[in-house]
C-alpha cells in the first residue's frame, strides 16, 4: 500500500512537474527603464542645469551641486504631472469638441477621445503621461529623497490604434546624496557629490489599444485587468551617480561633469499579475478571486538601463532684482565620442548632443524659462509662492529613430510645498 | 482607477487650456507645431537610404555601347534586401528610400531598346532564381511552388522603364527562392521576416494598411458582442456582415485601387504588377508560417511561441493577398482584366466609376449582378472564368462553409492543402499580435475543432 501512494505520489509530482509553466519574461529594447524624477525647471530649460546648483532637486542630476549650495530646503510634497501628445489633439477640431464634452460632464465622450488619442500615438514608442509625487529634504551637504513615479508608456510595432500598446510603469526610488565642498576660495571651487538611489521598478506587459477602451468605456474591470489578467514584471536596481563642479568667481560661474545611473541594471522577476506580485512580498494582502488566472512560476531576468557621461556650464550672477541664468549642457558624450567612428558620423551631430537654457527670474519671485534640447524648444515658468512653489513647461523632444522621425510634445506641472531659496 | 486618470487628464487639460473656442484651440495648436522643428535645421541622416540605393544601382550595368546587364546573385539580392530592411524603423528613412526606389534603373536619356533590354535581363534574372520542383525535398515542394508562380509572374508586372523599386523587388523573390533552396524552417522565419520587411517599402501593397482607420471599438463588438455564428449566404444574414464588417475598414479599402490604377486609369500592366507583389507579399507570410511548421489546433492550444514581430497590419496584408492571388489562380481564362477596366475606367457609353470606388459608398456603386446591368456579361465571364476552374475543388451545390470545413479536415486535398496553410498563415499573425482572443469569440460545438473556429473566425473578418 505505503508503495502505491509512494507511486502515485511521484507520478502526480512528475504530471505537476510536466504541466508547471513559467511566466515568460516581457522585455521592451526600444524603452529607456532609467529612473530619474521630473525636474520642470531642468526640462523647461531644453534639459539642462546639471551645473546649476540653486534649487533643491539639482541634486538628483548632479550630486555635487550639495557641496556648492549648503543649506536647507524642503519638500514635502511636491506633485508633478507630465502629459505628452498635446498638441495633435489640441489642433483636431473632433478631439477638442470631445474633450469640450468631457468637461461638460458628458461620459460618453471619453471613449472617442480615447480613441482619438491613440490614433495620434503612431508607431514607434511614446508616452501618455508621468505622475511623480516625492518628499525631498537637503539639510547642509545632505541631500534624501522619496519618489512614486507613475509611467505610462505606449509601444506600438504596427501603424494603427488595433497593434498600439500602453505599458504602465511604477517607480518607488529612494535617494541619498552627499556633496562636499573640497576646495572653497574667492576665486575658485571644487565640490565632488555622489548619491545613491534604491529603485523598485515594476512594469506591465503592454495592455491593447481595445482593452484601454474597454476599460475607459466601462466595458472592462479595471481591477481584474490590472491585478489578474495582466503579466508584471518587478524588480530593484541600486543605480548611483557621480558628479564634480568646478566654480568661478564665487560660484557665478559653474562647470560640471556628471557620470549618471551607474550601475543600473534592474534584477527583475516576471509575475502572472500584479496581485501575485504584492502578495509575493506581502503575503494574502489581495485576495486572489476565483476565475483569476492561475500563477505560473516567476522567472529572473534583467533589464539594463544605461549610463550617460555628461558635461555641464551654468552663468548665475549674483544680482538683487533680476536674476539672469544661462546653462549649457553636452550631453550622452560616450555615445558621441563612440559615434566618431561610424561611417554614419555628421559634425552636425555634435549640435544633437547640447542643450542649452536660460532662466530670468524677478526678486526671486517670477521666473521666465526657454531652452533648446537636442534642436527642440522648451519653454516654462515658476513662480514662487509663501512656502510653496509652482512651475509649469512645455517642449519637444525626438522619440524616434532618426531625426525628424517622431517628434512629441509635453507639458509639466509641478507643485512644491515647502522651503526651497 | 479609471475616475482617477481622468480626473488626473481633465485636470492637465484644465490647466493646459483655457476655455478657448475652435479657432483659439486651432491658433494654440498651430504654435505650439510651430516648436515641433529642430531650430538648428539638422536634417534626418540618410547614409542608409544612399546606401541601399547604391545597392540596387550596383545590380545594373550599362556599357558604353548602351548595352545593360542586370546581375542578382544570392549575395547580391540579399545585400539589397539588408540594406531596405535596414531603414524600416524609421519613417523618415522609409519615405525618402520610396522615393529613391521610384526613380526608373536607367536614366533620362535611356532609349526604348535599352529599356526593354533592361526589362528582358530583370525577367531573365527571376527565371533563373526559379527553384526545380523536381529536385528539392517533399516538404519543401509546397513553398517551392508558391515561389516559382512569383518568379513567373514577373515579366508581365514591369513596367516599360523598370524603376528601382521593381528590381528590389526581385531581389527579395531571389532571396525568398535562395531560402528554399538552401534554408530550413529556422531560416525560414528570418528569411520570410526580412522579405516582408522588404516588401512593405518597395510595393504598393505594402503601403496598404487595412487598418490605418480602422475604428477599434466596432472591430472589437464584431467580434466580442453576442455576433450569431450563421454564416449563410442569403439576404438579411449577410447584409448584416457586411454592415458590420464595412465601418470596420472605413476608408481603407479604396487604398487598393491605387494600387490598380494610373491617373485614374485601371491598366493591365498595374493590375499584373500589383497581382505579383500579392503573390510575393503571400509567399512570403507563409514562409515564416511554414517556420513554425505546427498545426492549427496547436497553435491554438498555446502550445507554440511566435516571436516574428507580426502585427495585425500583417494580417490585412495576408488578407488582400490572399485574395487577389486566388483570384489570379483560377482565373486561368484572364477574364478579370477586361471586367475591371469595363468597371473602373467605363467605355463611349459608360461613365467611370473611379470616384464611386474611391468613395466606397455601397449604395451609389452600381450593380454587376443582375443580368440588366450593362457590367453583368464581363462580370458573369469572370466568374465563369473561375467557377470553371474552382469546380475540380469546389462543387457549386455544396454549402460554401461545410465545403470549407470538411477542407480543413482532409488537408489531402488540392484545396484542403491550400485552406489549412492559409489558416496556419493566419493563425501564426494572430497569435504573433497577441489577437488570437479573436479566435474564441466563434461559438462551437463540442465536437468542432479549433481549426474549425480558426476558419469561423476567418469567414467572419471576410
């Protein structure tokens, strides 16, 4: 007897083996999974600024800006909200009557101008928008902050709205930085900074064009979709930056070098749904309903995120009523210098690794923001208020292949709440 | 979830707009496009474009007597063929290689004989890629086949100053022919991949996309919402499919009477170019299916990974292919070219009817069924042309489903070997396009196969 159930156990332990799948890993090459978080006034200054030291979140793109500018500041919170694909939709007279009916209270327009949206997304990779709510404190050479950044990016491999696909992405990070002021004369500066971040990452597989609509017209649970029926794939990485600023004239004047996002490989793990990745790590926090899919076996992968060598300039005079600045930034230059071999190689191309910004401020209240990324303008403004804070931009950036192939736009909010001067 | 996000986008639009009326949201958007150019003035790097033109340019010479050769060996056709592929993720490439690929091979100066030379050696270079059914492997006989009715195809599609495009296209035949010849299924799919690649920038069918305006939501309830699986012919039934199924497509299918016409003219020799890049776009598609070499029903199960990069533009691709190659097939008594120029370009008594199709408006296109209609006797002589020789397959008194379905079963047959490869085509872009959901929306029986359900799915979409 005790040999049969033996027998009978190994043969259901072999059938258990047989029918055990895993869950394949998803991989997108054509999406950067870098974590930064959003800088308006870096992006409405044509992203540039690494060498400019004046504001608290500096030191997420260059660490050393800590030994520059001691102090205080705080940030508690601040909120962000990114929106690309504006101006597509701003200039279709159909998108804007039904986004005139949305705000009127109308439901049933949501799903045209959905689907309206997607057409205008093409093919290639694109963004629908970014959500980053973060704490962040420096406190003399000290810098700490904590993000949740919300992602939704789209991939579409086809030309039309039936192959588009959005893949949501989550980012909790959290970042400690430390900058010190090596050298300090009236005439001349050195500070070096290094800061570290612990990322968790987690990514969905792209959900169809015809599954959003389902899901915006109500024809689809939303919970079920994004916990059940919906592969994730999460993961940390423990990226670091490095960065050196050289300051003249009593830090008027500021050159820099930034090495960023070091080491930023994610060690990811592929999930049947993101309700089996947090009970994962939380054991029965979700209650796992019955006709969701079963869990297949998670399996280890990783996502590389690259690393950029970039230099920086920044002119910030001291004055009382107006306060003029002008950044300039050489950016990505290992891919550049790398490109110098290749047949391909244009001296223009030089022109495509700079971005350049200026900034002119009044009594530290108002601020006035233009900048040129990559050939692509940028404009913004920030005004600062009792304790608070509030900056806005616009601008365009290349999401395609090749220049000219793919241009988006996208406009940022964000609002600050705290002590930043 | 879904109130959050939209509050969040209402919110940003808010923010983002004023209340403004159309013409300010058209000023807005007018400046805000105003930003989207690069202020250097950089323009898009197009080595790779000089590159793959200079490929083809390579394939062609011309002595100083005027004299033209045209040489395709293996290594040259598929240096062509990686040198198009090479510019397919970019659509600033992708326009400027067409418009280089539309030039004419010879120049402005270039007289008749040597033209017709240039297309005799083009012809010549696609007999000798012709792969010998006699000598290749049993398993291999099939695509074979289908490769060799491309290659034949060949000489009646060029036009009379063959362009750069046309001989790219060739190239592509070449190396589709060079893969059967010498490939295996695991070079199929690689080999199939790049020549449909290939195929989308340098043909018309290419630039078809079935799906460019398609509406998601009503593609979606065609196959989501409670559709009855009766597929009968007769009046009400099929009414309703073809209301269904034509704001699906909206404007999408007068696209492909560009492909058969020039300045609005249907042409024989457009009509032969474009059969051609069907049966090459076909060969093709089923060449990266014959790379799974798997049956439907396992397809189905999810027993299979497809990982070729198809998109369900592909399937729209497969479709028109699918269709105006069959119509080829057994249209052997060529009835079909006099009908379509009768129909599209009229006749002294007759008006055109180009600006009808292009409008595709069901109720304006008049009747070529009835026997009153001045189309109805070249209409009737080109379905006669292929009844005749569908009748050896298809028995006209059979119920036009059960005849398909008892072809998906007895894949023996002449027709069944057809049918179970195009559902095998079919089901491989399906579940490479993560679609094949569409694939359960049919209700079956118990007994009915998944095969069966494939087809039924098919049926419908057509």
């Amino acid at each position: 007897m005790k040999k049969a159930i033996i027998l009978v156990l190994m043969v259901l332990a072999a059938f258990a083996f047989v029918f055990a799948a895993d869950e394949p890993p998803v991989v997108y090459d054509d999406i950067n999974f870098a974590f930064q978080p959003t800088l308006a006034r870096y992006d409405a200054m044509g992203q540039s600024g690494i060498a400019l030291p004046t504001r608290l979140d500096s030191f997420f793109t260059n660490p050393a800006n800590l030994g520059v500018k001691r102090g205080f500041a705080v940030s508690v919170p601040s909120f962000s909200f990114t929106m690309y694909n504006i101006q597509p939709m701003v200039s279709d007279p159909d998108a804007m009557e039904n986004f005139n009916a949305l705000i009127a209270g109308d439901s049933d327009a949501a799903v045209p101008f959905a689907t309206k949206y997607l057409e205008n997304l093409g093919s290639g990779r694109n963004m629908i928008s970014k959500i980053d709510i973060g704490v962040a404190l420096k406190l003399g050479v000290i810098g700490a902050g904590t993000n949740v950044q919300i992602k939704l990016h789209t991939l579409n491999e086809g030309t039309s709205v039936a192959s588009q696909n959005v893949i949501p992405e989550v980012n909790v990070a959290q970042t400690v930085g430390l900058g010190l002021k090596i050298i300090d004369t009236d005439v001349f500066s050195f500070s070096a900074g290094a800061s570290i971040s612990a990322v968790y990452k987690a990514y969905f597989k792209g959900i169809g064009g015809s599954k959003i609509l389902d899901l915006i017209g109500g024809d689809s649970d939303p919970d079920k979709v994004l916990l059940w029926d919906t592969p994730v794939m999460g993961g940390y990485a423990i990226p670091f930056n490095l960065g050196i600023t050289f300051g003249l004239f009593e830090d008027q004047l500021t050159l820099s070098a930034t090495a960023n996002n070091l080491n930023g490989k994610f060690y990811m793990k592929s999930y049947t749904g993101a309700g089996y990745l947090v009970n994962s790590y939380f054991e029965g926090t979700i209650e796992v309903p019955d006709d969701a899919p079963v869990a297949r076996d998670s399996v280890d992968f990783e996502v590389e995120t690259p690393w950029t060598l970039n230099f920086g300039a920044a002119f910030a005079p001291k004055m009382n009523a107006i306060q003029p600045v002008i950044t300039a930034d050489l950016i990505d230059m290992f891919e550049l210098i790398k490109s110098f071999n290749q047949e391909s190689f244009r001296a223009s191309d030089l022109l495509l690794h700079l971005n350049l910004g200026a900034e002119l401020g009044l009594f530290q209240i108002v601020k006035a923001r233009v900048g040129v990324n990559r050939g692509f303008l940028s404009v913004g403004a920030g005004v600062w208020l009792p304790f608070a804070e509030l900056d806005a931009s616009y601008g365009w950036q290349e999401f395609g292949e090749e220049l000219g192939d793919h241009p988006v736009d996208s406009f940022t909010v964000k609002f600050s709440i705290g002590y930043d001067k | 979830m879904k109130k959050i996000l939209f509050g969040l986008l209402v919110i940003a639009m808010v923010l983002a707009l004023t209340a403004c009326s159309q013409d300010q949201y058209e000023q807005l958007g007018e400046l805000m496009g105003n930003m989207s150019g690069n202020i250097y003035g950089i323009e898009a790097n197009l080595m790779d474009v000089e590159n793959a033109t200079n490929q083809v340019d390579g394939a062609v010479a011309v002595d100083g007597e005027g004299n033209v050769t045209v040489s395709l060996e293996a290594k040259t056709a598929q240096s062509i063929v990686s040198s198009v592929v090479s510019v397919k993720n970019s659509e600033t490439k992708i326009e400027a290689l067409k418009t280089s690929l539309s030039e004419p091979l010879l120049g402005k100066g270039a007289t008749d004989a040597s033209k017709a030379e240039l297309k005799a050696q083009i012809t010549a270079q696609a007999t000798v890629s012709k792969i010998d059914t006699a000598t290749v492997a049993e398993e291999k006989k099939e695509l074979a086949e289908s490769v060799n009715e491309v290659l034949d195809a060949v000489q009646a599609s060029l036009s009379d100053n063959p362009t750069k495009a046309e001989l790219a296209t060739v190239a592509v035949l070449a190396t589709l022919s060079d893969a059967v010849k010498n490939g295996n299924e695991e070079t199929y799919k690689e080999a199939g991949k790049a020549a449909v690649d290939a195929l989308k920038i340098t043909t018309e069918i290419g630039q078809v996309d079935l799906f460019a305006n398609i509406d998601l939501t009503k593609l979606a309830e065609m196959f989501t919402k409670g559709i009855s699986r009766d597929i009968a012919r007769d009046g009400e039934e099929e009414q309703d499919m073809l209301d269904k199924f034509m704001p699906v497509f909206g404007d999408s299918i007068p696209e492909v009477l560009d492909c058969l016409t020039e300045n609005e003219k249907f042409t024989a020799q457009r009509y032969a170019k474009f059969v051609m890049e069907c049966k090459a776009m076909r060969a093709s598609y089923e060449m990266i299916a014959k790379g799974y070499n798997i049956d439907v029903n396992a397809q189905l199960r999810g027993q299979v990974a497809v990982d070729s990069g198809l998109t369900i533009e592909d399937l729209g691709h497969y479709m028109i292919a699918v269709m105006f190659s069959a119509f080829d097939s057994y249209d052997e008594d060529d009835a079909m070219v006099p009908f379509l120029e009768l129909f599209i370009n009229g006749n002294e008594e007759l008006p055109s009817n180009y600006a009808l199709i292009k409008e595709f408006d069901r109720d304006k296109l008049p009747d070529v069924t009835e026997e009153g209609s001045p189309y109805y006797e070249k209409a009737q002589a080109a379905a006669d042309s292929m009844g005749a020789n569908m009748v050896d397959e298809y028995n006209p008194e059979e119920d036009f489903s059960e005849f398909f379905i008892n072809a998906v079963k007895d894949s023996s047959t002449i027709i069944g070997k057809k049918v179970n490869g195009v559902l095998q085509t079919i089901g491989v872009i399906l579940i490479d396009s993560e679609y094949e959901g569409l694939l359960d929306q049919v209700e079956l029986e118990e007994t009915d196969s998944a095969a069966k359900g494939t087809l039924m799915s098919f049926l419908y979409f057509l």
